[in-house]
C-alpha cells in the first residue's frame, strides 16, 4: 500500500538537484532541497524519539521562519497533527487551545517560554521546547543530535495533519480537523488550476499559522520544485523589489493595497511575474480595477475557509477574472445554495453556500454535535457564508450568514450596502453591522474610513443611500473613522464593531 502521508508526496516533487535552493529569506540566508530534507528527517526523529502516542498534536506558537515551516512538515513526516496557533494570541487562549487540543509537544517563541511552559506543563503537556526566528531555542538545539535519515510514516488519507482553530467570532473557537488527503487532494487539484509550471518563483510575505500561507502557498511552491523568497514579514518596498526575480505572488486585499500606495510598483516592475492571487478577505472592486491599470496584471480571486482550504477560483486561463466574484467551484469540489428551509435558490438568488469535496474536513475536533450541526443529512457543508451564483456560474460571496441583519423581519446583507458605500466618492472603505434596536429588532450602523486627505460626513452618505437602496436597507447611523478593527489575515473584525456600537440605540 502506497504511503499517503502529505509528506511523502511534497517530498517526491522536490527537484533533482537537491542542492539548488529552495528558499531565499531576507535575511540572506539560502536553504538548498537537501537542507529541508535533512532539517525536517532531524527534527521528525527528535519527535521520534519522544516516544509520543500515535497522531499526537504538536502545538506551534512561533514567529515565522524556515525553521518553522520545516517543523510543520517533519510533524507530517513523524505521522503526527500539526497545530498551528496565531501569534497575536494572548494567555487566555492559549489556555483554551492548549486545554482542548491536549498537545503532546508544545513549541513556543523564547520570550514566551515562562508563561506558556506552565500552561503547558499543568494541562499535562509532557515536551515544551523554544523556536526562536533567528534559529534560536531548545528546539533545534536538541535536533542537532539526530539522525539526518528518516522514513516518512505511513499515513492514510484518511489520517489526520492538522487542526485550525477557526477565529471563533461567534462563541469559542473550533479546532477543524484536516486530513493529509483534504491537504494533498487540494493542493493537486490548484498546482493545475493555477498553471504552475517549472521555473516558477514564489514571493511568501504570509504568516504561516493560516491556510492561506501555510497549505496554499507552502504546498503549492513545495509540490511544484519552486523556489520561495521568503520574507519574515510583509513589506511592500521589498515585495515590488523581489518581483523581477519571482513569477507568484499570493495576498491578502490588505497587502494589495499598501503595494498601491508605492511609487515603485508599475509594469516595470511586475514584467517577470505571471500571477497574482488574492484572498481571506474580499477584495474592492476599487482595488482590483487600480491594481489591473497600474500593472497590466488581473488580480485572481479565489475562497477558501480553514475548513476546507479553498473550494472555488476565477480561471488562470480561458475565462475572465472577474472581480468582485470567487469565480467557480474548484474541479472535484461541489457547491450549491440554499435557503433557510432548505431549498436551492434560483440562479442570481442569495442564499446559504454548502460545498462538499475530497477537500472538506472531517469534523470540530472533539465537538461531534457541532460537527452534526454543520453538515447537512445528504453530507454537505454549510460554511456560514451567503452568496449567490450568476447565470455563467461564477459565485459572489455576500457575507457571512452571522453578520446578516433582521431589520423589522427584513434580510439586509452589509455587502450589498458597502459596496454601494465604497463606491461614494472620498470613501476609502466601509463595514456595515447590526446592533439591537428596540423598534426593529436590529438595524445597520455604517463605519467608513476615508480616503487620504478627503472631508466625508456620516449624514450625507446616509441621505446618498437613501437615493439608491430601499428603506429598511439604510443603515440608522453613519460613523467617520481613522481605520476599521483587523486581524492578522486583513479581514474586518465585525464581532468587535458589533460589541462597540451595541448600545448605540437602546440607551433611548
């Protein structure tokens, strides 16, 4: 039988020629095929010999760094789960996970070692060791002594190679366990897709405790043979400096953005590259239109959640990337929407968005009833986003279904109202929420940031709208303000709005 560990297929692609590089950090540090194959052999037997229960979870809580990524894949090498974990997490948190989850090994910054060692040690976590991104720490101190021969474990692909705690902006976070084979099937199916080819260079400026810079980017490179210049954290000078020697570079909205903002970013530049993805957020209009006039390049749009890696794309080639839609369900994977009783929607309708696919995970790690919850009798996945497909069969995204607004018994979805909000002149962007009101139940309350430079007036996009949309669609108040709450993927967090103007209409 076949070894299907992740590993083990990542592995078989690497190039002949171990000793070209495979990744450039900014540092200018050069790490050859041959460095990854013996760093990761190293570090998957200090696993080894920790004599760990089978499909033990590793807990990662490091800044980036090769050494990082080489654990994540000497984890999938040793048969064991890797579980990535935010760096912007707090104490409390990591509590949480650390007490769900039961790692086996618990892996941490330096700095952080005294309080997460005793979070650890006292949910009974046996082997905490310290990473730092200057190859630092006990870590790999303690793989130095080991073999630099190792055999991959034997996986099905059925076995589990992670758990992504979700975001948890409604009630605790989950932990969405995948399987090598959803990774491996998913990562497949995009190195066609997305027409990767030999010679092809990667730019990585995501954090890598995401599916978007973790599995996407990482696999995507590492099952193509393709160098990766790797850069610690994202700078848009030195992304628009490295693009004449790269060919890919992957984003969120956010990174797009700030590039937008640099002088040097023209055709010039971007001559070599040949595609640009974005993704983890929605991306403006606004920005996808400057982006393609500024460069010549259209911005790929594509979906994706921690709990299936990504299920649709606008096309690479023969089709429009469109923007302001996902483009269309991956090959292999299944997508329909439905409304609240079930039923699918007719074409062009909003509704509830279920996939289904090799990709799909199997579950919430130790939340059987959540899990029965999420997966609909005939075994689809309802991912909580609402959108709608048009008659070409592209998919638009919509919103999240927990962000919908009931207002007097009507459905209001914020995106329809920001993208009419977006497209005010002197807005740069805008999030649209629900609050309690005692009249309507809920209502819509718009924050917008201006453009540099720009005098907007909450009143009068207010009175704008009031022109364009039907009445219980405009939202009660307008706020003006400097920049919107974000996490580390550039998504909006509308969970913190939402807490922040909720008393806005029922102190009267």
């Amino acid at each position: 039988m076949s070894n299907q560990n992740l590993f083990a297929a990542l592995r078989a692609a690497f190039p002949t020629d171990l000793d070209s590089v495979a990744i450039e950090t900014d540092t200018g540090l050069h790490y050859t095929w041959r460095d990854l194959e013996r760093g990761t052999a190293m570090l998957a037997n200090l696993l080894a010999g920790l004599d760990l229960p089978p499909a033990s979870r590793v807990a990662v809580q490091v800044e980036k760094s090769v050494e990082a990524l080489m654990l994540y894949l000497a984890t999938l090498r040793a048969g064991h789960v890797f579980l990535p974990l935010n760096t912007a997490y707090q104490k409390a948190e990591i509590e949480y996970f650390v007490g769900n989850a039961e790692p086996a090994v618990v892996v941490c910054t330096p700095k952080n070692f005294g309080w997460v060692s005793k979070i650890a040690f006292s949910s009974g976590t046996k082997n905490v060791f310290t990473l730092g991104d200057d190859r630092a720490g006990s870590l790999l101190e303690r793989a130095a002594h080991c073999s630099d021969q190792h055999v991959p474990v034997q996986r099905s692909e059925d076995d589990l190679a992670a758990i992504l705690y979700t975001s948890g902006t409604t009630g605790r976070s989950k932990g969405a366990m995948l399987t090598h084979g959803n990774l491996l099937s998913n990562a497949q199916v995009l190195k066609d897709y997305w027409g990767w080819q030999p010679g092809d260079v990667l730019i990585h400026a995501l954090p890598i405790f995401h599916v978007h810079g973790l599995f996407v980017a990482s696999h995507g490179a590492l099952l193509n043979g393709s160098k990766m210049i790797w850069l610690a954290k994202f700078d848009p000078k030195t992304v628009i400096e490295n693009m004449p020697r790269a060919t890919v570079f992957m984003g969120v909205p956010t990174l797009y953005v700030r590039m937008l903002a640099e002088p040097s970013l023209d055709q010039d530049a971007v001559k070599n590259m040949r595609l640009f993805i974005s993704g983890s957020a929605p991306l403006l209009i606004e920005t996808f239109n400057e982006w393609r006039e500024r460069t010549g390049h259209t911005i790929l749009e594509r979906y994706g959640m921690s709990e299936t890696a990504m299920l649709t794309s606008n096309p690479y080639r023969g089709g429009e990337r469109r923007g302001g839609t996902v483009g269309f369900p991956l090959p292999g994977v299944g997508l329909r929407v439905r409304d609240e009783q079930g039923n699918e929607v007719p074409t062009g309708e909003i509704g509830g968005i279920e996939v289904k696919g090799p990709n799909v995970f199997k579950g919430y790690w130790r939340m059987p009833e959540k899990t029965k919850e999420e997966f609909t009798a005939d075994g689809w996945f309802k991912t909580g986003d609402v959108g709608k497909i048009d008659t070409s069969g592209y998919v638009t995204i919509v919103g999240r279904s927990k962000d919908l607004i009931i207002s007097g018994g009507y459905n209001v979805y914020p995106a329809e109202i920001e993208g009419y909000i977006n497209e005010m002149p002197g807005v740069a962007e805008s999030a649209v929420v629900g609050v309690p009101h005692p009249d309507f139940g809920e209502v819509g309350v718009a924050v917008v940031i201006p453009k540099p430079g720009a005098q907007i007036e909450g009143d009068k996009i207010v009175g704008t709208l009031k022109q364009q949309l039907a009445n219980f669609k405009i939202p009660k108040k307008c706020y003006v303000v400097d920049q919107l709450p974000r996490n580390q993927m550039g998504k909006v967090q509308k969970n913190l709005l939402r807490e922040q103007y909720k008393g806005e209409f029922l102190a009267r």
